[in-house]
C-alpha cells in the first residue's frame, strides 16, 4: 500500500486571512487563475490578493477560465503568467480554475515547449500552484489531477503529469452563495469520487478509510440538500462543511486510486451536451454498483451512508441532479469509445463488456 498527499491543506473559516503567511515563501508574484465571476463573489479573491499584500508578493489576474477549460484557454493564460514574470500560481474557484492552475504551472516553467508537453509522458518541472477550492465536489485541491477539454479529441482528458497544491486554503463559507445546481451537481461528483475510489482495482485500507469517513459526512450532508431544496430555505453552515471535508477526501481517495466508467462516460455527456461534470457522472453511479459482483460490499457501502437499498441511493440522487437525455446513437458511440478508454476500464474492479454498458443505459432513473 501507499499513501502520499503532499498538500499542505486547512479548512476553516477565513482560511485564506489566517494562513496569509503560507505565501511568504512562494516566490515574487502570484498569477491568480479564477472563472469569470465566482471568485470575485465569493469575496475569495480578495482575501487572495489581501493576503499576498500582507506578504509584500505582487500579483497579475487570469480571470478567463471557462467550465471544462480547455488546452487553449491554459495556454493562452501560461502566455500570459509568462510575459507578466509570476513564478508561481494560484487556483481560486471550482475545479476548473484548480485544474487549470496545474496545467499552466506546467507549461509556464517549461517555455520552450509547446502545448504538446500537457499529453506527453515525461518528468517535468512546473512552478508552485496554490488551491483556494469554492465548490465542494472534485477535490482538486488535494488531487495531483487536471482535466482539461481537447477540442480537437472533442473530448476531455487529464493530463499526463501529476501536479498536487502545495497548500490548500479551503473556506467552507464559500459555498453559501452557490446557487443549488452548482451545489448539488458537486456534491454528487464528490459522492462519485468517493463510489469510483471505493470500489476500483486499486482500492487498498488506505482510500477505503478515506471513503468511509467521508461517506458518513456526505451521507449526513445529503438529505439536508434535498431537504433544503424542497422547502427553498438556507442550508445550515454545518452542512457547508461537511459537504467540503467529504469533498476534500475523496480527492485524497480518487488521488491514490483514479476513477473509473462513471467518470469515463461522464465526459462524453459533459462534451457533446454541456451537462456540468458532477451531474453528469451521477448519471452512471447506480449502474456502476449494480454491475459490482459482491452485492455484500455494496450494502456496507450504502450503510456507511444511512441509505438501505440501491434503489433509495438512485431516487436521492435523481432529487440531487434530475434526469439527461441520451438517444439511442448517443449511446451506442458512448459504449464504443468507453470500450477503447483503458485507463478508466484498468480501475473498474470486474470485466467490462459492450453487453454490460448497455445495462449502464437501460432502466436508469437519471436517463429520460
Ligand atoms: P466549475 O466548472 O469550476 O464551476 C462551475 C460553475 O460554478 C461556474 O459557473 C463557476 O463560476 C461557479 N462557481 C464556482 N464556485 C462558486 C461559488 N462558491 N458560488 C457561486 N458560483 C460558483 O465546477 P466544478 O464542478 O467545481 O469543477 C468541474 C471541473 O473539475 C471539470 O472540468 C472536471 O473535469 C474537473 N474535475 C477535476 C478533478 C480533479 O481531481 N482535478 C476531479 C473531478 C472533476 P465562475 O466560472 O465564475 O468561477
Ligand atoms: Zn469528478
């Protein structure tokens, strides 16, 4: 067995103003990478930039990442870290300006190098990147993972390095002002994270005890989603922070594991019909459990999480994210290209066949 998170990680109330000085030592000036508009909202790139000021470190804005980001737009803002001379990064925001960050650390230390660096197998440098997460759901503050969108694969893929945060700053009171979709769809990716990590060939005890810690969170966190959802009131601050340490997690499962088919397939609805990452792999989690041949393993799973039946899990999550639209040509593309993704088929702990996908699609409540 092994284990190794290399991120320094705090969770907690006004994290980023607490560990201001985390950054002393990061180097002269910070490239913040954040979308168009939740890092501002969230008030998190101020404390960012606050907590740099405190520090005397300058910084230069990248707020151009879009959901899914894609090679292009990291390179275009690695053009830019480097022409503004930051010598490290910092990620504020969902899992796309996180995954982004890694992937432009990467290419900013290695100028001479084209994009083509992001898919090579190689050993490579690549400049510190700090993780300052406003959703709870992919733990990319605590993963060495960045997925980005290929254009031209009209697909999405992680990159063939393995960056971990040096720190994680995680403010659980970020996720207050995340409208429900944003919520519930990660909430559910962290969930997937913690299925995928779980139940994968190279599960061992140490993943499993992350799992199973985090699933008792999740597992609390969950119907006060939908519960919250239903009579349209606030959720209460203890739930933010469950939601964010289950999330924190499962990126240090899926860190040591992978994930598998949910995640695989999840990319092609994400790709070719916008649906958001978390809600997308949601859609597979059920059949991904049915499909696993110790039915006794599952059912301590689905303990771990107060829920009695498979059944239950698929109803909670159909309240969580609702149904996709797959049309039969749809399906039969997303079956022939699961079957030729090896690295996600190597994690899926029994013997997957056309036959078996087909399953993953019929009598599926998420699927209309
Ligand atoms: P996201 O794509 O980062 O953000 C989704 C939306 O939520 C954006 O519109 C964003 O606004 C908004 N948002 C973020 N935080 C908010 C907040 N606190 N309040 C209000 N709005 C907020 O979503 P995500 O699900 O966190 O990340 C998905 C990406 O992560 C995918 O590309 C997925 O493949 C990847 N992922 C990575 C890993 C890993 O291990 N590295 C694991 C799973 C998934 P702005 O655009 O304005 O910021
Ligand atoms: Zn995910």
């Amino acid at each position: 067995m092994n284990f190794f998170i290399p991120t320094q990680i705090f969770n907690e109330t006004d994290c980023v103003a607490k560990h201001a000085s985390i950054f002393a030592n990061a180097g002269q000036k910070a490239l913040l990478i954040t979308g168009r508009s939740s890092a501002v909202k969230t008030g998190a790139l101020t404390h960012v930039t606050d907590a740099l000021t405190s520090q005397g470190i300058t910084w230069c804005l990248f707020d151009q990442i879009e959901e899914n980001p894609s090679v292009e737009t990291v390179v275009a803002a690695a053009d830019f870290g480097k022409a503004e001379g930051a010598d490290f990064v910092i990620g504020i925001g969902g899992g796309s300006p996180l995954d982004a960050s890694k992937a432009i650390a990467l290419l900013m230390a290695n100028p001479d190098c084209g994009r083509e660096i992001l898919y090579k197998k190689a050993t490579l440098s690549h400049l510190p990147v700090y993780a300052v997460p406003t959703t709870a759901g992919t733990g990319s503050e605590a993963t060495p993972y960045a997925i980005l969108t290929l254009h031209d694969a009209k697909t999405k893929r992680g990159i063939a390095h393995r960056i971990f945060p040096v720190a994680a700053l995680v403010d659980p009171t970020y996720l207050t002002i995340a409208p429900q979709p944003v919520l519930h769809n990660t909430a559910v990716d962290a969930f997937g994270h913690l299925v995928e990590s779980y139940f994968n060939r190279g599960t061992t005890l140490y993943n499993q005890m992350l799992c199973e810690y985090a699933l008792k969170l999740w597992g609390d966190a969950a119907p006060a989603l939908v519960a919250a959802a239903k009579e349209n009131i606030a959720l209460s601050g203890t739930t933010y922070v469950l939601l964010s340490n289950a999330s924190t997690m499962a990126g240090m499962a899926i860190s040591h594991t992978g994930t598998s088919i949910p995640h695989g397939l999840s990319y092609f609805l994400t790709y070719e019909h916008g649906i958001a990452h978390g809600k997308a792999v949601g859609t597979f989690l059920v059949p991904y459990l049915r499909a696993y041949p110790n039915q006794d393993e599952v059912a301590y799973f689905l303990t771990l999480l107060g829920i009695d039946t498979l059944d239950e899990l698929e109803a909670l999550l159909l309240a969580l994210i609702g149904t996709v639209t797959v049309t039969d040509e749809d399906r039969s593309r997303y079956i022939t290209s699961m079957l030729s993704n090896q690295a996600k088929l190597a994690n899926c702990p029994y013997t997957v066949t056309e036959e078996l996908l087909r399953t993953y699609f019929a009598n599926n409540a998420l699927i209309a």
